[in-house]
C-alpha cells in the first residue's frame, strides 16, 4: 500500500495597501489540475475577506467577484509576493 503525502504550504506577509499595512494569509490549494492559493485579509472593521488567486500564464490573478476595489488593486502586488515565495 502506497501512502501519497500532500504538503501543506501556507504563509503571512504584511503588505501596505492605501497608507495601511495589512495582513494576508496564503495558503496553496493542493490540486494538480490548476494551481490555486487561498487568500484572506481583514478589512478596516476587522472582517475577514477571502477570495482565491489563479495562476495564469507567469501572474496570479484573483478569481473571486463583488471584492472591494481595495483588493483589486493589490492584483500585481500579491502576484510578486507569491512569485517570491517561489511559485
């Protein structure tokens, strides 16, 4: 009997957003069909937001509609955080 072990990987970094410094967590979705990482940050009353970001191409682009416009404009920001965990 063959066990197949799936590595957990997840990570935190603050990262400044409007004047404000916010933290997101990562966590990578173990799929082999596409390569996906949840995402979740408070927003300014303490909120969790969670939403999902895809990789297409060499960039991470965030899946999820109706987000606030703040998140969206992290899109190129969490890109090159996740570029520069290594994936």
């Amino acid at each position: 009997m063959m066990l197949h072990f799936t590595k957990n990987i997840h990570f935190t970094r603050l990262v400044k957003i409007s004047d404000r410094l916010r933290e997101f967590n990562f966590r990578r979705v173990p799929d082999a069909n596409e390569q996906l990482f949840h995402v979740d940050v408070s927003d300014d009353r303490g909120n969790r937001i969670v939403f999902k970001l895809r990789k297409q191409d060499t960039r991470w682009h965030i899946v999820d509609q109706g987000l606030p416009q703040w998140i969206y404009s992290t899109d190129k920001v969490l890109s090159e955080v996740i570029s520069e965990e290594g994936f």
